[in-house]
C-alpha cells in the first residue's frame, strides 16, 4: 500500500510539473502542457489576434460516419460545432494568451463543461469538451481527445448480449472537419507522439484564414469576447470588405466593438507587471 501511495503521488507531481494553468473557473480549463515525446517544435510564442482564434474555433465541426443500412437509410449527417458561441468567447482570448505565452517544447490544453439542468425524473449531467492546440508554421494543429463526453452515459444498458468497451471519448464514429474547408490541410500528416487513438486532429492554415476578406468572417457572424478573461491584443486583422455597403458597416461596427473591449481589458491588467514577447524561434519539427 505505501509503495502504491508513492507512486500515485509520482505521478501527480509529474503532471503538476508539465502543466502550468493559465484559467480555470466552472467554465473551464486553459492550461500550458509540455509536448508528449518533445517530438515537436513548435513556433511559440506567437501573436494570434482573439478574432482569429474565434473564427477557428467556430469553424471546427464534427461529422458522424454512418456504416452499413444505417447509411444506406439516412445517408451522410450534417457536420455539428464543435464549440457553442459561449464556449468560444471563453476560449478565444484564453487561446490567444497561451499561444503568446507557450514555449516552443508546450502545448495549450483546452476543456469546456456545459452543464444540462435536469428534469423531475433526471438528474443534471455535465458534457466534457477538451483537446489542446500548437502553432507551427502558418499552422494550427488542433488536436480534440474529448467531445460532449458525460461519464453517466456509459453506465447506460445497450440491450445487446455484448455491449461495446466504453467510449470515453465520444469520438467513436466521428471524424473532424473545417469551415472553409480551403483552410483544412488536406495531405496527411503525422500527428503528435503519445496521444490516444480515438483522438481527432485537425491542421488549419491560418495564415490563409488572416488574408481571407472581412465579409467572410462576418458571414460566421464570430461571437463578441468576454472582459473577464485575459486578452492582448495583437496587430493582425481584417482585410477591406467589397461586400455592399450595409454589410460592410455591420463588420465594422462589430470588430470596433471588441477593439474597445480588448483595450478596456488591457488598461485593467495595466498594473500587473508587463513581461516582454520572447522573440519568434523558427525550428523545424524534430522527429526522435
């Protein structure tokens, strides 16, 4: 019993050593992790504007794979957001800290709860949304190791002799997709060392979505950030809008709306002492 303390207690200050929190309230987690296998340099830090990481993020879908009759019957289902808008003013500014903050050698973890209020009869259940990101290139290599997850539901009969092993992921049958699908890296590329097999990647061009006109982004219609979390802002942005004039107005009304929030943010944290960026370090990935 004490040899397995011991090592229980290993393990946790392992952990506690390759994870550094950067926020965590009900809503969530944002957290800098030390890259598993360090098989990866990646390009940190690096200065994403919130608005782009908000787009990212509302631009990630998950698809289900029908198999069998069931396609046959129903055919291909819709992609559904991986985030809803609120998770997205949660994450966006917390992304973007981390990404300026990260190590080349880190990654930044990611977890969102949403909580479902339940009935005379049900209990509430809490859905579990989590993954971590990394900047290489003109890159962002998502990784998602959790979708809506709810541990309750594995306890659930299946009616079968045989039930499936648990899925505690909630990615089984699921693949992960990008809108506009012109800024999903299509050719297949390795991903990171020491994730798990039910995990979904995604690499999204960025640097494409950053020259990308105006109107696209409002099309999406990105959700405004939040004051309570940490933001800084950054020097990228829109590109000109030929859209017609209405249109054009609504993007700018909406964008000079967050410019000012993000300010107000940062007057806020003006009397926190200010580190300065580390300079950018271009590495080439290093396989071991």
């Amino acid at each position: 019993m004490l040899a397995l303390l011991c090592l229980v207690g290993a393990a946790c200050s392992a952990t506690d050593q390759n994870t550094k929190v950067l926020f965590e309230d009900p809503r969530g987690t944002v957290s800098l992790q030390t890259m598993p296998g360090q098989s990866v340099q990646a390009t940190h830090p690096i200065t994403l504007d919130p608005i782009l990481i908000a787009q990212i993020l509302k631009g990630i879908e998950v698809q289900d794979q029908e198999r069998g009759i069931q396609k046959l019957l129903t055919g291909s289902s819709s992609p559904t957001p991986v985030f809803s808008d609120d998770q997205i003013r949660f994450l966006a500014p917390l992304l973007a800290e981390g990404l300026r903050t990260a190590a080349p050698d880190q990654r930044i973890g990611y977890r969102v709860y949403t909580t479902h209020k339940g009935s005379f009869l049900e209990s509430s259940t809490t859905e579990t949304t989590a993954g971590s990101l990394y900047a290489y290139g003109r890159q962002l290599y998502v990784t998602l190791s959790q979708y809506r997850y709810v541990p309750n539901r594995m306890k659930m009969s299946t009616g079968t002799i045989r039930p499936p092993p648990p899925d505690y992921s909630g990615l089984r049958d699921r693949t992960l997709l990008f809108t506009p699908s012109a800024a999903q890296r299509s050719d297949p590329f390795d991903p990171p060392t020491g994730e798990k097999s039910t995990d979904r990647f995604l690499a999204i061009d960025f640097g494409l979505l950053q020259q990308t006109p105006a109107a696209t982004a409002a099309d999406q219609t990105t959700p405004q950030m939040e004051r309570s979390s940490p933001v800084h802002e950054s020097a990228t942005g829109a590109g000109p809008s030929e859209t017609p004039a209405h249109s054009t107005e609504a993007l700018a009304q909406e964008v000079e709306a967050l410019r000012k929030e993000l300010q107000s943010v940062q007057k806020q944290l003006g009397n926190q002492p200010a580190k300065p960026d580390s300079p950018k370090k271009k590495t080439t990935p290093a396989k071991k």
